[in-house]
C-alpha cells in the first residue's frame, strides 16, 4: 500500500506535481465529475505574485497608478509579515491559468491544484453568471488589445489625459455593468476592426442626437419636455459611452475597455461564498480521497489539515479580528452541508428540503453550482442545521432606535429572517448604491439628471462631491445628483 | 490536459512603470513628507532610504457608497445569550465590522497614513528635484577644457593592455588559414595520389611511394611551423581624447563654531551644511568643497573633522573670510571655477569685525563668487553682522541671506536658497 504514495518530502519538483495533478485530475473528472476548462499552471515567485495580486489578478492589464499604489501596499505589508500572500490566483479564462508560488511546499502545492484547477476551474465552466457574462476564451486577448489601445492613446493624447479619463472611468467602474444584456463573445482581431468602426459610427450618432438644426416637420415638438431617456439607465459607463456629448472617439473606447473589465469582474463579485465555497469543498474532498488510496501519508494530511482549517476558520463576532462572515468557512459549511442533507437527512432536512434529502449528492450540488448566485444560493440552501451550527443572528440597526435589536436567531421561528437577512447581505443590489441616469435635458443646458433611489432609507456616503467630478469630466456639462427615498420623494444631493 | 509553465524567470517588475506612475502623480505630498522625514533624522544618517507616508485619504479612489445612517440588517455568527427581540446598546465605531467592513485599507490600516518605502535614490531624487546651484556657467565658455576618452575603432599599434583578444585571434585564424592553403591543397594532391598507387598494387617500399610519403610530411610540417600568433596579427583598441565641456565648481562652507553657537545651533548649522554637501555630491560630478571652521581664528578642516569636531572659542568672522579668500587666490582661478559659498553663524560677531566682514565680501569675495549664501540660526534679535549684510544683499544680486530658527525652517530656507531659477 504505501507503495502508492506519491511522495514524502515536502519539496516540490515539476514531475511531482505533474504527478499530483495527474492523479487530481482523474478524481476530478473520472470519479466525481467535474467538467473544467483544461489547465495551465504557472509557478511564480512571491514577487511575480505581488505583481500579479496588483493588477487585480489579471495576467495583462494597461498600466495605472492605482495598481501601483496596490502594489506598493501589497509589498509594504507582504515585506512587514503583516499578510500571507494568497497561494494561488486563478483566472477564469479558456485555458484556465493558475498561479503556483514557488515558496510553498508540495502539500500547499496540491492542495492549490485541488482548489484552483480543479474547484474554481469547474466553477468558472458551470455557473451561469459566469457562462453569460465572461467570454473565458476572449479576455486574454481582450486584454491585450486594450493594453495596446490604452498605451497608444497615451502616446498620442498623452499621458496624463488618459490617466483623468482612466481615474474618472475607474470611479464608476461598478455602476458599468449590464445586468440584463448578454455581452457576444469576441476575439482581440474582431474587437480591433470593430473598434474602429465604432468609432465612426459612435460619433456620427452622438452628433446627431445633439443636432440642433431644427428639421422640418417636426412632430417631435410637443413633447419636447418627455424625458430622455425614457427609461432610466443602470449602466451609467454605457451611458456616458454611447452619449456624452463632448468625447472623443478614443475617451469612448477607453470607457468602454473599462466597462468590458468591470462587467468581466461582475460574476466574481457576486459569487464569493459560492466560488470558494466550491473551491474549498473541492480541495477538501479531491485530497481525503487522495489519502483514501493511500497517494499521500499522514504528514501530508496533518498539513493540509492546518492550512484548510485556517482558511475555514470563522471568528465569532465578538472576537477582536472579527471582519465579517469569512466566504470561505459559509461557502465551505454550505457546500458540505448540502452533501450531508443528501446522504443523511433528518426529518427536519425532509421538511426543509423535500426535493433534495436523500438525493445524488453530486447531482445537487452541481445543480447548485450552476444555477445560482451568492444571494440565491443562500436563500434556497442555508439549512436550520448550519444555522444552529454557526449561531447565526440576525441584527437590525435602525438610527432612529436608541439601540440595535436582535430580530432573530437560531431557533424555529428565526430561520427564515436569518436567512432572508443574510442573503440579502449579498444581494449587490441593495449592497451597492442604487444610482440610474434619469434625464439629460437635451434642449436645454445639456445637463445630465442622476437619480439615487434610497433602499431602507440609506443616504449615500460622504464621496458624492468627489463623483460628481468625475462624472461631470466625462459628460462635460452639468451634472446632477438627486436622492429619491422610500416614499418617493425627491431631493438634491449634489450639482456640478 | 494540465500544462505546467515554469514562469520564475520571467520578469519581476511587472508592476514597475505603475509604482512610478504612482510616484509621479504623487510626487508634491511626497516630497513634503520627505521634508518632514529629513528633518526628523539624525546627522548621520540623513542620505538612506525612507518609509514615508502620505494621508491615505489623498490618495483614495472615491466610488459611490452608503453612508452612516438608515436601517441595516446584518447576520453576525456565534451567539451566546442574545435572545430574539433583545435590545443591545449600538457598539462604538459601527457594530463589529458592518457597513464599513471592507472600506478599511487592505492589511487593516484604515485611515492612517499609506506608507511607501522609498529607495535611497528616489528619496535624494524628491528631496533635491528642482534645485540647482544658480548662475553656473559651463567652463568651455570661459576657455579651459576637459577631455574625455571616446573609443575609435581599431589600430595596429598601441599599448599591451589596449590589446584586443578576440579581434586578433579572428586576424590570426584567418593568416593561419590563408599562409597554409597551398600546403593543404599539395596534401590533398599527394593523398589521392598515394591513394592511386596503394590502388595499383605499388608495393609500399616502392621509391614512388616514398617520395610521395616523404613531401607529404614536409608539407604538415610546414602547415605546423605556421606560428599561432603573431605580432601581425595585433589589434589594439583605439581611444581618442573629445573636448567636454565641465562645468567645474568649487563650493566653500563657512561654519562658526564659536561658543556663542551652543550644541543645539551647531547642530543646526550642521545639518544644513550636509544638506547641501549631499545635494552637490549627487546634482554634481566634479564638484569641491572647501570645509573652514572659525572662532576667532580660521581653519581649513577635512569633511570628517567639519562635521564632528568639537573645538570651540570666540567668534572674529572676518578671519574665516580672510581665509577663504586665500584658499580661492591660491587654488581656484575664478576664470575656471565657478565659486560658490555658504556660511553659516549665529551671527554673534566681534563687534567691529562685522564691517570689516562687510568690507572683505563685497570688495574681494564677491566679485570672484557666483553665488553667496548667508544664513543665520538665531531664535534672538539679529546683531552687527546680520545689518551688515543687509547692506551687501542690497547691492549685489548674488548675494542671499536667510535666518534658520529651529530644524524645521532648514529644508525650505535650503529650498529657497538653491531652488531653480526660471531661465
């Protein structure tokens, strides 16, 4: 039997991992059935790792200070021992790349293999944010293409033009997000050809639609005070993209690669529990299984065990480095807790969850996968069990109360407001403001209308003077902020 | 299926054009906290590298979010005896991590500042960016100058240590080749020959084939006489001298260490004296310093002893000028140098020295100077020679004086007195 391990040392050469990989890989897709992207896996250094961690984990980005800035408070505090670096970062791309550090021993090694190329991997092909909103064989070579794009208008306009465009775009980046079209998927020569003939076209129907020559017959007069447009725009980069009135068609296209990167992190930013829930599931299950057949020996698991329960590890809230709820320890629990309801239901997991206790354990949780998000995910699967478990309380903090109340825990008549409320935490929707484009006064002064609609009477943090900078560089005319609250009323916050 | 990239000896500095980008856009609060950060140091260690930090909200990337306020539920893990309905007095700063969790700085450091580690280069870089010692003329413009060694192709002659290796070997192979080539070719000739007769059946003792034996190893022989190298093969590298135009400069450091200056003002003087010996050791290749010391008399004194020697007395300024301006007679013709002086004193003078001083400036230093710089580090009431002087700055341009009166005010004086002036 022992003769299977693949190793006792915990140094790490190519051939080891290639073995490791190997036989993770088998149990991946023979065993468990995992459908990934096929793999490739790159060991850096620490410092490539810093350098990748500040370009937001992209292997290629265009070149601006706020990636210095990360990087040099990433090396600061990576230098200072205040921060580990992450072991791995995946990319979700077709192929998959995936960062080894050199630094780790083999242990960390397969255990980054387990969760990045195999969990996160099979994350990225399956879940249906992903599939609609990323195009995994497209970004390396959008990327590219907008590197070189960027660099050749820093060439031409100068640098520091494009830097207040980049800053005044990085602003908005998080309202530059379609919720409901389907971006097409397409490849670095395309996006070049069509680039250019935006261009053209863009300008040609941003003239228009400023044209001042009155037409005749215009039966367009009477309702020259509707508003435009008619429906209000969540997307504001798009917006500003297709009809600010000033820009050039370059500041167009760099609006628009800020945009395309944004809308490319959006699945990511709302599927944090789920991801690396899925990632550390995965790991967990892919290695015990490996120790199962007798590939690893005890030394192994006892370290893999120590790192795995670092990264489960879930601080109550009353303990001094309490941050929040760790995605990974919710995302694990949930994950692991699906597989118990399958395998071992009670009768309150066949009262909860009728339609999956006592089911194909694999078969649920790839349905889960694919099919939801952070918000969703909980909603649907977070059982009272896992509440209990987590001592799981539900908060209110009103600034009309003289004190925060507890509106629920873990108890019969709680669950359902635990988790209503924690899904709600991770709804991006009621997490980030809610701010649309409401009217552009077209024959009047040009200016642009913003509207904040307020969510449980939530006002806007104090940077609103500072966005309305931004926003007004991009538009160019005045632009406005209004705040518009639960009952409808609305007021100004803001004017520029 | 997976596909291992060793990528370790790729590049590392990915991210170097944006930390300079960063830099860059950031350069005016840098350099004040590298002002603050100079004066903050000891003597000693003035020129090394630096954590700075610059507010953290100067640099923030604003984004639309919630502000304090409305209604917010939260679920929080590991609850011990609340009760559903309870009422629990609000936390200070925001509840265990609610809405502002995630705000905080990454690694947690919230509103202080951002630190940023700066290499000694870039720190001299901030902390000198934009001065320059005034009115230096080039010296090619006032006829004298220097010259540097250029590389000129290649020459047969030369010195053994200009010798170019691989060059004469390339010129030795091909002599070799091209002396040997007729010998080669006979030996080709003779071996097919022999090989012809060896054919026929000519037995080897046949006189034919001795003969033909006997040149063929006169011809190796001459091919192994060719020498491997030879004094004809020689390349040396060849340099020849281009005028260059230096800007020669010679900086004279007046420091009173009197009795009158007590350790704090000598420690002053000292500061700004290494400020400037830094900026002109870095902005400047070929750059002198004069280092003099004066009570009531003068001395010319090395670095070292400038810096730390303790030797104190009673102040006659005029002394230190008197020799200044001998050292300048001797050494620095004021037609080659651009001469350049600092001073600095409390200015506690000997009471009737302080015309003489004045005297001595304006009709003798001054003339042969470009550039004068008088500062005085008194918290007190100006005395003789700081009226004195008003009276010189008055009449001659090149004339400055500024007054120090704790460390904080020697970097900007230092700035002001030395910063670029619009051509």
């Amino acid at each position: 039997m022992s003769s299977r391990i693949i190793s006792d040392s915990s140094e790490w050469t190519f051939p080891l991992l290639e073995r490791f990989d190997r036989e993770i890989g088998h149990l991946a897709h023979n065993v468990f059935g995992l459908d990934t992207y096929a793999n490739q896996i790159e060991v850096i250094g620490s410092e490539q790792m810093i350098d990748a961690y500040s370009s937001v984990g992209l292997p290629i980005n265009y070149n601006h200070w706020s990636f210095g800035k990360q990087f040099v408070s990433t090396e600061q505090t990576y230098r200072r021992g205040q921060m580990g670096l992450a072991y791995e970062i995946v990319i979700n791309s077709d192929p998959c790349i995936s960062y080894l550090m050199e630094e780790n021993t083999l242990t960390m090694q397969a255990l980054v293999i387990a969760h990045a190329c195999y969990g996160h991997n099979s994350f990225f092909k399956g879940n249906y944010l992903f599939r609609t909103w990323t195009s995994a064989d497209a970004i390396i070579d959008y990327l590219v293409f907008a590197r070189k794009y960027i660099a050749s208008c820093e060439e031409r306009y100068g640098q520091a033009e494009v830097e207040l465009l980049l800053d005044s775009c990085h602003a908005l980046m998080n309202h530059g997000v379609d919720r409901y079209k389907r971006p097409s998927p397409i490849t670095m020569a395309e996006e070049q050809r069509r680039q250019a003939e935006r261009a053209d076209y863009i300008q040609s129907q941003v003239n228009d639609l400023w044209r001042t020559i009155p037409s005749f017959g215009d039966d367009d007069a009477p309702d020259a005070d509707a508003r435009w447009p008619a429906e209000p725009q969540e997307n504001l980069l798009y917006f500003i993209e297709k009809n600010a009135p000033l820009l050039e068609p370059w500041q167009r296209e760099v609006v628009r690669i800020v945009r395309k990167v944004s809308q490319y992190f959006y699945p990511q930013r709302q599927t944090q529990v789920m991801n690396e829930g899925w990632a550390t599931f995965w790991h967990y299950t892919l290695l015990n299984r490996l120790y199962e057949e007798g590939f690893v020996n005890d030394g192994f698991m006892l370290e893999f065990l120590q790192s795995h329960t670092g990264v489960v590890f879930q601080p109550n809230f009353d303990a001094p480095y309490y941050s929040g709820i760790n995605p990974y320890a919710l995302g694990f629990a949930m994950m692991g807790d699906i597989r118990r309801i399958c395998e071992s239901p009670t009768a309150e997991d066949r009262e909860w969850f009728p339609d999956i206790a006592g089911g194909d354990w694999r078969k649920v949780l790839d349905f889960a996968m694919r099919n939801f998000k952070d918000e969703s995910f909980i909603a649907q699967y977070l059982s009272p069990k896992l509440i209990r478990d987590l001592h799981l309380f539900a908060v209110r903090d009103d600034d009309r109360a003289e004190a925060i109340e507890i509106t629920a825990i873990h108890e019969e008549r709680g669950y359902r407001t635990v988790r209503q409320a924690l899904a709600e935490q991770y709804n991006l929707g009621s997490r980030e403001p809610n701010i649309q484009v409401f009217n552009v006064d077209r024959r009047g002064d040009r200016s642009l209308t913003l509207r904040h609609y307020r969510h449980n009477r939530r006002p806007l943090g104090e940077s609103v003077d500072e966005m309305l900078r931004h926003i007004r560089r991009l538009w160019g005319f005045t632009v406005r902020l209004e705040g518009v609250d639960d009952n409808g009323r609305v007021q100004l916050l803001g004017e520029l | 299926m997976s596909h291992f990239i060793d990528r370790r000896l790729n590049g590392k500095n990915k991210s170097a054009v944006n930390r300079q980008r960063f830099i860059k856009r950031y350069k005016t609060q840098l350099k004040r906290a590298v002002a603050d950060a100079v004066n903050k140091r000891s003597i000693t260690d003035i020129d090394s590298g630096e954590q700075v930090g610059i507010p953290s909200k100067d640099i923030s990337e604003p984004v639309f979010h919630h502000g304090q306020g409305g209604t917010r539920d939260q679920v929080h893990p590991g609850n011990k005896d609340f009760m559903a309905g309870d009422k629990v007095p609000r936390p200070e700063g925001g509840g265990g991590g609610g809405a502002g969790q995630g705000k905080a700085g990454r690694g947690g450091k919230g509103e202080d500042d951002f630190i940023f580690d700066l290499s000694r280069e870039e720190f001299m870089d901030l902390l000198f960016d934009d001065l320059e010692l005034p009115n230096l003329v080039r010296n090619q413009l006032i006829g004298s100058t220097e010259f540097k060694s250029v590389r000129a192709g290649y020459r047969t002659s030369g010195a053994p240590n200009n010798i170019d290796v691989v060059r004469s070997l390339k010129g030795a192979i091909a002599r070799r080749t091209a002396l040997g080539a007729p010998h080669r070719r006979r030996i080709k000739e003779i071996e097919a020959e022999l090989e012809g007769l060896l054919a026929l059946g000519v037995a080897e003792d046949d006189p034919r084939v001795l003969a033909l034996r006997d040149e063929l190893d006169r011809a190796r022989t001459r091919i192994a006489a060719l020498p491997f190298i030879d004094t004809f093969d020689l390349r040396y590298q060849s340099f020849v001298q281009l005028p260059e135009p230096t800007s020669k400069a010679v900086m004279v450091c007046i420091m009173d260490v009197s009795g009158s200056m007590d350790q704090a003002r000598k420690n002053l003087a000292k500061r700004f004296f290494i400020l400037l010996y830094l900026f002109l050791k870095r902005n400047y290749d070929r750059i002198e310093v004069v280092f003099i010391r004066h009570h009531t008399i003068a001395q010319e004194v090395d670095e070292q002893e400038f810096f730390y020697s303790r030797e104190t007395g009673g102040t006659v300024v005029s002394s230190a000028l008197n020799l200044a301006y001998d050292v300048l007679r001797e050494r620095y013709d004021s037609s080659v140098w651009n001469i350049y002086a600092a001073q600095a004193s409390d200015g506690d003078n000997w009471d009737s020295d302080s015309v003489v001083c004045r005297d001595l400036l304006a009709e003798k230093l001054l003339p042969l100077m470009r550039y004068f710089a008088y500062v005085e580090i008194t918290p007190r009431q100006h005395q003789s020679l700081w009226y004195a002087y008003q009276e010189i700055a008055g009449a001659h341009r090149h004339f400055a004086m500024r007054e120090i009166a704790g460390p904080e005010d020697i970097f900007p004086v230092f700035r002001d007195l030395f910063k670029r002036q619009p051509a």
